[in-house]
C-alpha cells in the first residue's frame, strides 16, 4: 500500500482530488437544490410542452369591456354572477359538464344578492367549484420525534363560500402556488384542514367533478414531501378559449358554445390585480383563471411532473461527473470537450423522457459542473501543458542550441527526425590553449569553475551574435551560423563572435588569474562554406549538428591558431572584403587534408 502510494506522482494526486472534490461538491448542491433558479428556468425550458389549450375548457373573462359596462366589481359581482349562472343552466340541453368561479364570495356583502346567487347556484345541480382561500399563519410546531421547528405553511384557517351558496357548490381554494422565484410552476391536489378534514384545490376539484361525470377514473398526482407538484403548462397566456362576461350576459354568445364544457369564471382585467408570471412563459403575465385552465388541463392529461428522490440523484450527479472526469483526462483535450457535450445531451435527453413518465431531475448541476470540466481539461491539458512544456524548453536550451528548441516551440513540433540538408554556413571552433598543462597543477573544482567560465563567456558570444552553439567537446566549443534558420551576414557574424570572445578574455584572464594563478588563452578558427546539417546519430540519441569538409577546415585552422589568434580561410576573408584586416600566415597544411590551403590571421573587424 505504501508503495502504491510512493508511485502516486503530483499529477495523479491533483487528478483524484479534483474528481472527489467535483463529486462530493455536486453531491450537496443537487442535495440542497442550492442552484434553485438556474436549475428551474433550464428545466421550464426543457421540460414544458405546450401542447395548445383543450377545447372543452372555456373562460369567461371579467375583462375590461365588462368592468366598462357594469362598473366597479363588487357593486355587482354577486347579482351578475347570479344571473350568469342562470343563463347557463336555462337550457339543460346545452349545459355546460362543470362552471368553476374563480371568484371569492367568502363574505356576506348583500342579503338579496348573496340569495339570489345561491339559488342560481342550485340550477347547476351540484357542478359547481367556487373558490374558497386558505389562510396561513406560520407557527411553532413538534415534529413525531419531539423537534421543534416553526412551519411557515401552516394552514390557520379556510374561508369558505357565504353560508347559502356554500350548500349548492364545491368549494376549492383558489391560493396560488408560487415558487421561490417568483414564478408559478407548482400546483396543491388537496390539503388537510384546520379540522382534520381535506379540501381540494380548485383546479382539482374542476377536474375531479368532470372525470366523475364522464363516468372516468380520477387521476391522483405524485405529490412531493410538502404537497407539492410539478405541472406542465399546455397553452400560452391567451390562447384558451375566452368569452367576455358581459357578451354572454348580452346573449351574444349561443348557449351552445358551452355545451358539456368546463367553464372557468375569473377575473380577466389588469385593474382586478389576479395575474401571476407562469414559469412556461417568463415575458408575459397570466391571469389566474388562465393558472388554472393549465393545471386542470394537466389533470386531464396526466401532465404533471415530481422530482426524483434528491439523495438518489446527487449520488447519479456524483457518479457521472466522477466517471467523466477520469474517461475524459485519458482521452485527450479534444475528445473530452466532444465527450461533455455528448454526455450533457444523453443526460438532457434522460431528463425529459422522465418528464414524459411524471418526474423530473435537476439539470443544471450536471451541465455546470460538465462545463467546469472542460474549464479543467482545458487548464490542465493546455495552460497547464504549456508551462510544463515552456519548462522543458528552457532545460532542454542547456543542452541543444536555443534557435533550434525556440523554432520547435513556435511550431509545435517536438517530433525530431534523423536526417539533415546541404547548407551554406559559417563555423567557428575554439579551444582552450594549455588546458591539459593548467589542469594537472590545479584541483579537480578549480578546473571545473575556469571551464565554466570560459564556456559561459564563449556561450554569451555566439549568442548575442545569433549564431547556434552546436556542442561542447571538453574545453573545446564549436558554433554554426545560418543553421538551422537562416542568418543574414553570418560569415561576418562568425568572425565577430571570434573577435568579441578574444575582446573580453583578457578582463576574464585577469580575474582567473587573481582567484587561481593561473588564466586562459584561446585559440580560434573559423570557415565557411557547404555542410550537412541536420539531425545526426540514431532513434535514441541524436544531435543537431553540421559535418564535412567545411566543418573539418574549421576545427583545423583552431587547432593551428596560437593562443590569442584567430583564424580564417580565405573564403572567409573574400566575402567580408575591407571589413576585415587579416596577415597572411601562409599555405599551412592543414591534417587530414591533401592540399594545403591559405590561412589568415584576423588584426581588426569592423564593428
């Protein structure tokens, strides 16, 4: 076990911290619902099927056009409610199946009129639904165990229909359900009663009095902990079919259109103050009575929705991230981008087939968290990859020329390859002078920091000169110019790079000198001409570097300049002219060449 855990590197371990991590925190957000409104106005979005308004449901509006003719509403609403209800039930033939008035009548206003609508009220024959409201007042109570808690949806008292029409109708509260949010997307069945009895909502109660009627089963919604039920809305505000109150008063509408109908009666006017925002629509306000269309729709045709148990699907959540996160880190960047999206679409897709069955679960958390994957993928497999592989660079400068790794990392390309192209360069080889002599008389450290210094002074040189500093051989350098990229005027900028190291050896002769008593001087050749340059040795070890006759000419001239000299081929010297004075040291033969050649030493450099 001890050893597993040795293997583990920093990776693996940030890689596990961050699924556990990402797992448990979605386990608690999906648990506490703590994204309620993002979640519910994604789930709104999704799960809402508006599948147009049921034609046996008709509205009666109160709308401006009844306020403009009758006036102030409560100088008249039970009088011309009365004689609403008389005109529909004045020909049984043509009857509507249930009248639900989404009014409040839960006061005593007129003796004669609250009488005259009861005993309209008695034409309907009992199918009839007024509204009844319930009253909360939140209060301290025990739960079975002995816990206190103060339960803010307890239900203080009802107010029912006035005595009289209460005998004729079925009441039903009216109450809407409004979600945390603001927006209406929970409807109540039925709720316990002060008196221990149940009343049902008035949507409920429409319904359940035209099932019966048609002889149908009743529909019982899956309710969550609280009462509460989900309820997919099936038309837009105003789509149902509406009459105005007064027209059908006026006899402008045929008794007829209301034939085995569901009529609801209800407020339709701005100025009445009964218009909510439903959670299907979030640009345009509904009226009550419209809430309440939908939810007696949704009782017709078994719409309604009751989420998932919640421990259950944060454990989904958890798990699906969990997996994600470790499938998509060995995939690669790409594949896991296209994996989230084809993940976050399965679970979408999951989410409203179980809508279609009654239940739904929460979107957000899963899609949020997919996201905040990506984020991750794209930090650890590319920000994260960069830095590595910026790191890497600069290691790898120590060890291969920096031209050749700063071209690798402009072009992405890190795949190197045996092979190599003709090229015309510049090369300069140089060496210590009595190295072997100095070393012997000097300790093994001391050797070490005067080679150091000398290769830093020579490294800093072929640098800034932009040539590549192709390798060390002991205490001996050598560089190329124009390779592996092009350079302009590299003949010039060898023998300058020659020029600058001779320049500043003496300040560092000097200084070894005090520290050791001993200095350095340099010997150093430089030519030019054709070479194979390229990747040079096998598939497992290579060098960049550049060979044949003119890298061969290069290391003899060093190896035939005296300490302090440099010299040049005259190749070198025609092609820089009078910017270079140079002595003619002669036609020396040079080892392991058959023709002798002419070889200068370099005087002064035009810089």
């Amino acid at each position: 076990m001890n050893g597993s855990l040795k293997n583990l590197n920093a990776s693996t371990i940030i890689r596990i911290l961050v699924m556990v991590v990402s797992a448990i925190l979605v386990f608690v957000l999906v648990l506490t619902d703590a994204l309620y409104s993002p979640d519910s106005f994604l789930t709104d979005k999704l799960y809402t099927k508006l599948s147009g308004p049921d034609s046996r449901i008709i509205i009666i509006g109160i709308d401006e056009e009844t306020l403009g003719e009758y006036g102030s509403f409560t100088s008249w609403s039970r009088e011309k409610t009365a004689e609403l209800l008389e005109q529909l039930y004045s020909d049984p033939d043509n009857a509507p199946a249930v009248v639900g008035i989404d009014l409040l009548f839960t006061e005593p206003y007129d003796e004669g009129a609250d009488a005259h609508l009861a005993s309209a009220a008695a034409l309907a024959g009992g199918n009839i639904v007024s509204g009844s409201h319930l009253v909360y007042r939140g209060q301290v109570e025990t739960t079975a165990d002995g816990k206190r808690y103060y339960n803010a949806e307890h239900i203080d008292s009802i107010e029912m229909p006035i005595d009289g029409l209460a005998d004729h109708v079925t009441a039903g509260f009216t109450n809407a359900c409004i979600a945390k949010d603001g927006y209406v997307r929970y409807a109540m069945s039925s709720v316990k009663t002060p008196d221990g009895g149940e009343q049902d909502g008035f949507a409920y109660a429409v319904y359940k009095m035209y099932a019966s009627g048609r002889g149908e089963s009743i529909y019982v919604p899956d309710r969550q902990g609280n009462g509460l039920f989900q309820f997919m809305y099936s038309g837009k505000s105003g789509e149902y079919s509406k009459v105005s109150f007064r027209a059908v008063l006026a006899g402008e509408i045929p008794a007829t259109a209301f034939k085995d109908a569901i009529v609801l009666i209800g407020a339709y006017a701005p100025g009445m103050q009964d218009d909510y925002q439903p959670a299907s629509d979030r640009d345009t306000a509904m009226y009550g009575v419209e809430n309440h269309a939908n939810i007696v729709q949704a009782y017709m045709q078994h719409k309604t929705l009751t989420g998932v148990n919640r421990v259950l699907a944060g454990i989904i959540a958890a798990l699906i991230i969990i997996l994600f996160l470790a499938l998509a880190d060995k995939a690669g960047l790409w594949p896991g981008l296209i994996g989230s999206v084809a993940v976050g679409a399965v679970y979408t897709l999951a989410g409203r087939l179980l809508a279609a069955h009654g239940h739904y679960i929460p979107l957000i958390y899963v899609l949020l968290f997919l996201v905040l994957a990506d984020a991750y993928l794209i930090i650890g497999k590319y920000v994260i990859e960069k830095i590595r592989r910026r790191h890497t660079l600069d290691v790898f400068k120590k060890y291969v020329a920096p031209q050749v790794v700063d071209e690798l990392s402009r072009s992405g390309d890190f795949e190197l390859k045996l092979g190599g192209e003709k090229r015309h360069i510049a090369v300069l080889f140089i060496d210590i002078r009595g190295f072997t002599t100095m070393s012997e008389s000097l300790d093994p450290v001391q050797v070490v920091e005067i080679l150091n210094d000398y290769l830093a002074l020579v490294t800093d040189c072929v640098l800034s000169n932009s040539g590549t500093l192709d390798k060390f051989i002991g205490d001996a350098a050598m560089a190329v110019f124009n390779a592996p990229f092009d350079l302009d005027d590299y003949i010039y900028k060898a023998v300058k790079t020659a020029w600058d190291i001779n320049s500043r050896s003496k300040p560092l002769e000097e200084s070894l000198f005090e520290r050791f008593g001993k200095g350095v001087k340099f010997g150093i050749g430089v030519n030019c001409g054709d070479a194979v340059v390229g990747n040079i040795g096998c598939d497992f070890r290579m060098d960049y570097t550049a060979i044949g006759d003119t890298v061969n000419t290069a290391a003899r001239l060093e190896a035939n300049a005296g300490a302090g000299e440099i010299y040049i081929s005259e190749e070198v010297l025609n092609s820089l002219g009078d910017r270079v004075k140079a002595d003619l040291v002669g036609d020396i033969p040079l080892k392991g060449k058959s023709n002798k050649i002419n070889v200068y030493s370099v005087k002064d450099l035009e810089v």
